[in-house]
C-alpha cells in the first residue's frame, strides 16, 4: 500500500472545518442550541487537527541528525495521535458534559430555524470535505475495504481525516435531529439527547484513532503481503533462505528491513557482497519504501546438519 500524504484532503477539510466552526457559533449565541454549541467546539478541534496533521508533515520532513540517525519521520504519527487524544477530550468529552447539563436543566431553543439553516449549509460542506477525504484515500486504499485501509494503512493522515470528517458529517446530522425535534415537538430534551449523541460518537472514533496512531506511533511492521514479497525477491537470486526476517516503519514512507540470509555455495567475500547488493535491489524495486535495508549472511544450521547426515 503505498503511502501518500493526503495534502489536498487535509488542507479541504481544514478550510471546511473554519467556516463551519464560525457559523455555528453564530448559531449557537443566537439560538442557545447545546448541540449547534457541541457541533461548534468539534468544528474548533477539527480545524486545529487539520493543522496539527499539517505541521506534522512538515516536520517529518527534517533531515536526519546524530540524535535522530533514522530521521523524523514518526513526527507524522506523534502528531495523529495528538488529534485523536485532542478530538476525545476537546470533541466527545465536552459534548457529553454539555448534553448531561443541558438534560438536567432543558433551556428552550430561540430562533431554532436558524440552527436548521446552518447545520443544513455545513452538512454541505462537510460533504465536499468528506467527498475529497475518500477521492484521496481510495487512490491508496486498493481493494482494501475501508476498515482494512484504517486499520492498516501506514500513512496516519488519510484515516484520521476519513474518520473525522465522517464524524462530523454524522455528528450534524444527529444535531440536526435534535434542533429539528425540539422545534417541532417544543421539548428542548431532544437538543440536549443530539449532544450526549455527538458525544458518544465522537468518543468511539477518538478511541479507534487513538488505537490505530498508538500502534503506528510504537512502531509497526510491514503488512503480511508486503512481508511476503519482500522474503520472495529476497530469496530470490543466490539467496538460498530467510533465516529470519523483522520489519518496522519508521515513518510513513520508510520502512526498515533486516534479515538474515542463507547463500548458495558462495564464499568469496566479493561474491557475498555482490549477493547482498542484488538482493536490496530486487527488494527496493518491488517495495520502494523499504529504503533501509541491513542483510547478514549466516548458515543455515538446519540444512547443514541434515546435509551432515
């Protein structure tokens, strides 16, 4: 799966996530909504997210150093995790306060057909940002389906935009719901029930974001097909076997290979180190991420003693 960073989705949903974030606070100091009110504070951390991903990006991109001999490009995870933990704390939790509050103390919508307006014009944008998010990611995704490409995908970016901007296309819709019922039944209960459910979704996809940048943040290895065609082009060749073989991202686009190798009947130190070159090449060619590659050459131990006998 190859990675891509997802620029134009996050630079869409950060300018959609803006213009959504000033309309409803609009809507929420006219109307007194506490589900425009909890839609407004997730549009806040959406915008900042987006940033956040930026920055990222960019910082992932320094050089290499003594400190850091494998370079920065973790930068890209760390920061994806933040924006999972800032879209829990910033988006679900305080929608869940805010609906638990307004359930205890119901306050009457004014102007409710104002929220209506605007939670209708950001589900239209919402939609383009999202349209673009899934335009992006099914360039890298393959056949993939798309809890496979979120739970496997190497390039932190794509999944977290595609699951936030679901998150909010959803979370609108339930505010949408809950102004939509309190205006026509006239029980502000049903605004107070739109943010305890923007809160809980919210909160199941900070989790699953969490889990997924944590995991890539501590250091993945390379997905099962993309491990076998590494071992095939490695024992391809004058490579005899894989001993053993580990794998690690060390960024999005750097995937770390180490093996050890069995030749055939080589010992001429020229022709060992003509073996390992070929076999590198053959990997980079078919796995172009895999830019670090450390190769030792061993007996194998098993065929040895089972030749011996």
């Amino acid at each position: 799966m190859a990675a891509g960073g997802g620029t134009k989705a996050i630079v869409a949903a950060l300018l959609a996530n803006a213009g959504i974030a000033v309309s409803k606070f609009v809507g929420f100091f006219i109307t007194g909504s506490s589900s425009m009110l909890a839609e407004a504070v997730h549009s806040v951390a959406d915008t900042s997210n987006q940033g956040l991903l930026l920055v990222g990006q960019k910082t992932a991109r320094r050089r290499p150093t003594e400190e850091h001999p494998f370079g920065y490009g973790r930068d890209r995870y760390f920061y994806s995790f933040v924006v999972a933990l800032l879209l829990f704390t910033l988006g679900s939790v305080f929608a869940l306060y805010e609906g638990i509050h307004k359930l205890e103390a119901p306050e009457a919508l004014t102007s409710p057909l104002v929220a209506v307006v605007i939670l209708v014009v950001a589900i239209i944008l919402e939609t383009f940002s999202f349209r673009t998010a899934i335009v992006e990611s099914r360039a890298i995704k393959g056949d993939a389906t798309w809890w496979e490409f979120i739970r496997r995908a190497k390039t932190p970016e794509l999944p977290v935009v595609l699951l936030e901007d679901a998150g909010a296309l959803f979370g609108l819709v339930l505010a949408l719901g809950g102004v939509g019922l309190t205006y026509v039944t006239g029980d502000p209960v049903w605004d107070a029930i739109g943010t305890i459910c923007i809160g809980v979704l919210l909160g199941v996809i900070a989790i699953i974001l969490i889990g997924e940048t944590k995991s890539l943040l501590i250091g993945e290895g390379a997905n099962p097909d993309v491990l076998k065609v590494i071992v095939d082009e490695l024992q391809a060749g004058k490579v005899d076997r894989v001993l053993h073989v580990r794998t690690q991202y060390i960024g999005p686009d750097e995937l770390l290979v180490a093996a050890k190798i069995s030749l055939i009947g080589t010992r001429d130190i020229d022709d060992v180190a003509q073996a390992i070159n070929d076999a590198e090449h053959r990997v980079r060619a078919k796995v172009p991420e895999a830019r670090l590659i450390y190769l030792e050459p061993d007996i194998d131990r098993a065929t040895a003693v089972s030749g011996d006998k």
